[in-house]
C-alpha cells in the first residue's frame, strides 16, 4: 500500500522532527539522554481479517511517552550500541475521536552504523509488555461478536512477544530513501490463546523515499 505523508524537519535546542521521529529530548550528559517521543501505525478494515469479520474495525493507533536512552558507546547515540527503556501511551484516532487504549514498555537494544556507501544501517533489538487495555483492544472477543468458530475471550496484561527490526536509510542531495523490515515474535505472549491470534510470528517491510523542498 502506497500512503503519501508530509515529511517535517525541525531541528530546535530540545524539539526534533527528523528521520527517527518527532520528539522532546533533553541530555544529561554525551551517554545519557531523556526524550518524550512518538509513533503512528495505520491499520486496515475488519473485513480483510477473517478472523475479525463482524467485530468492528480497528483503529490507527498513535502511541506517545518518556524514553530514557543510554550509549554504550562515548559521546554518540548513532554509532554504535545503546540502550532506549521507552514506555507509551497509546491512542486511537477513529469516527469517535481520540481513545486511549493503554501502554507498552518495549526496552530494546540499538545498534547504529554507517555502512555501504553511507548508507545509515540500524538494528533493534527487545521484549515488548502491554497493560490489559491494549491487548483487550486487539485480542479480546465480547460476548456479542462470539461465534460457532471465535469463541468469548477477554485478554489480560502481561508479556507481549519480542521485536527486531533492521533498517536502513541514506540521504541524496535533496532526497531520502529508506526501508525496514521487522519480525514479532509471539512465543509466550499472554494472548496466543485469544481466537484472534493465529500467528506465532509476524513480519512486515516498509519503502520510504522523501523529496526534501
């Protein structure tokens, strides 16, 4: 799917919107960093999932939260490891408004490089913990959207699967390529018994090219 967006840079004392995302970020020293930053995710009609068919359609979530970020590696966050304790809150922008559908904790570990030709290589690496709001959101199944085949199923907080991506990203004058591909996987997550959860793993991939005015 092909989703044209706005591309914003800003590069202020203590704000940023740039290629790793929009945030507030604030050093405490060249190791050790506190940032408040952000991420968006779209998401498709419940008539494309078989599993989902009947139940309402899910949201694009926009999740937003503190970061204490730490580098391994002497005066950089972008050459080398780190590692970033994020936790956000999560909403949901549909016909009703914002909702909050709450949190995930993902600590993880980065690993940043200049590789190929300037090409800036990134690696992610870490476990993922959600509250009970947000696997309800996704994963349970209310009494009335039951079926012969998708039984009743009321999902609980707890261990949420473990993430890695890989991505990659340069600039050209005034353009910008990037892509990613990303794996979840769900062995020992809390919802795997949900009639919603049919995978144990996942993965998607993403293409970016920006023209920068």
């Amino acid at each position: 799917q092909f989703i044209p967006i706005p591309f914003i840079i800003y590069n202020g004392e203590h704000i940023k919107i740039d290629r790793d995302g929009a945030r507030g970020e604030y050093r405490w020293s060249d190791q050790l960093e506190f940032n408040i930053s952000a991420d968006a995710a779209l998401n498709g009609d419940s008539s494309d999932n078989p599993l989902r068919q009947g139940m309402p359609d899910l949201n694009s979530a926009f999740e937003i939260g503190p970061s204490v970020n730490w580098a391994f590696a002497p005066n950089s966050f972008n050459d080398g490891w780190s590692l970033r304790i994020p936790l956000r809150s999560v909403y949901t922008l549909g016909s009703e408004g914002f909702s909050h559908q709450g949190y995930v904790f993902n600590p993880k570990l980065t690993w940043r490089k200049s590789l190929f030709d300037h090409w800036i290589t990134s690696a992610n690496f870490g476990p993922i913990w959600a509250s009970q709001e947000y696997h309800d959101y996704y994963y349970s199944v209310a009494a009335a959207y039951a079926t012969d085949t998708r039984s009743e199923y009321q999902a609980k907080s707890g261990y949420s699967g473990f993430m890695t991506k890989l991505s990659v990203k340069r600039n050209f004058g005034t353009y910008w390529l990037g892509a990613f591909i990303r794996a979840d996987l769900l062995n020992g997550a809390v919802f795997l018994d949900s009639p919603l959860a049919e995978e144990k793993t996942s993965a998607s991939i993403g293409l970016a090219a920006v023209y920068l005015f």
